[in-house]
C-alpha cells in the first residue's frame, strides 16, 4: 500500500508516519529528512539547498524528485508512506509516472487538517530526539526526564533551523500557494482521505487505520 500524507508544516504528517512504519512495517519516505540529510553533506547541491530551506521557500521540483526516484528503486516491505511530497503539481504528475514505472499505484491521499494559530504554536516548542527521531513540544509534550529521550534513552535533542516564526509564516505561504492545490488534484482523481490533525495523535492513528483498512 502507498499512502501520501498531505497537510501543512506541524500537521503531524511525520508523527504518524512514524507510527506506521512501525505498525504496518511501511517505509517513510520523508523529503524533508533527505534534504536536511543532504545539506550536511558538504556537497554544492547541500549549500543550496540550506539556503533555500531556511528561508521556507520549496527546492526545486528536479532535485526533490531525484531524491524521491532513488528511494523507490529496491525494498517496498509494506509499502511508502511519502511524507512531505509531492508538495507541488509537477511533483504530484512525476510521482504517478514513477509508480506507474514499477506496477504500483498510489492507494490513499489522506489531508490532515489543522488551524493556522496551531501550526505555529506547535512548530515554534517542537524538538526532537537526534538518535531516534521521537518528536516533543515544550508544552505539550516534554520528555519524562529533561533531555533524555523517553523512547530511546538518547540525549542528542535537536531543533530545527526552520521553526521559527519568521520560517514558518514563508513555509505556510508555499504550502498555501503551491502544495493546497494538490487537495483539488487529489480530489477529482478520487483519492482524498481527511483527518482531523488536531484531535489527540491516538485518535488520528485511529482515523489513519480506518482509512487504510
Ligand atoms: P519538511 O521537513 O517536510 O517540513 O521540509 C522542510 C523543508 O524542506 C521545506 O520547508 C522545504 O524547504 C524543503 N522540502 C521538503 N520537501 C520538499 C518538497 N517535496 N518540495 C520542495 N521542497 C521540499
């Protein structure tokens, strides 16, 4: 099964991937993890692409895609979960051919819908584990003992250069100008599921199991 999780920065499109990669052994395909992977790596596309991310603004359509055209050759074990992509119409046309290639198709487009006021207090307290990836918020979720990971012990907490207001009102601004779209396109060709991403994460994995089974 291939599902896209399609919602705005702070959704929880990542937290429930998360939890469906280790409840439906799926494989989260998660741009946003290989773009900030790829800016580590010292390499000319890596500077480009810090620049632009920290900005807010959206890589461009060919390198996005080229990230995602390697991760679909070999292992599919219960299917991809993309998260974060497509976020536009080209990406969206490019990410069918690419199924199409291998046989597959996509199965589910599920939105999650939230409000402006809570992306922004959610994205501005988020960090999360650097080991294990588990996600926490100042507010609402800090972890048992302060800075140590609940789910893995670790101690290497990280905040992301982008969330910060000033990062997320352009990120909201891409998402509402390029990615919302993709909710009409979704639409007409019959494939759009929505939750609601403001309910408790239990009950939006439930809304999520609903969907896929
Ligand atoms: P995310 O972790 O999904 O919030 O993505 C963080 C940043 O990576 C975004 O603000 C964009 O700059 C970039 N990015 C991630 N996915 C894409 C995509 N599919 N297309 C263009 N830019 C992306």
């Amino acid at each position: 099964m291939n599902i896209i999780l399609l919602g705005p920065p702070g959704a929880g499109k990542g937290t429930q991937a998360r939890h469906l990669v280790e409840a439906r052994d799926m494989i989260q395909l998660s741009t946003g993890d290989m773009l900030r992977e790829a800016r580590t790596s010292g390499t000319e596309m890596g500077r480009v692409v810090a620049d632009v991310m920290d900005r807010g603004e959206l890589v461009t359509d060919e390198i996005v895609i080229g990230l995602i055209r390697e991760k679909l050759v070999g292992n599919r074990a219960g299917g991809f979960i993309f998260d974060g992509f497509p976020r536009t119409l080209p990406q969206a046309d490019a990410l069918a051919e690419l199924l199409a290639a291998t046989g597959e198709k996509l199965d589910a487009v599920i939105e999650m819908q939230v409000d402006d006021a809570a992306l922004v207090a959610r994205i501005t307290g988020r960090f999360t584990c650097g080991d294990c990836g588990e996600v926490y918020h100042d507010v609402t979720h800090r972890p048992a003992v302060e800075g140590v990971c609940d789910k893995c012990g670790g101690t290497n907490m990280k905040r992301r250069a982008d969330d910060n207001e000033d990062s997320l009102r352009q990120r909201l601004m891409e998402y509402y100008k390029k990615t919302s779209p993709l909710i009409g396109y979704y639409y007409a060709k019959g494939q759009l599921r929505t939750v609601d991403g403001l309910a408790e994460i239990e009950d939006v994995q439930k809304a999520i199991a609903a969907i896929l089974d």
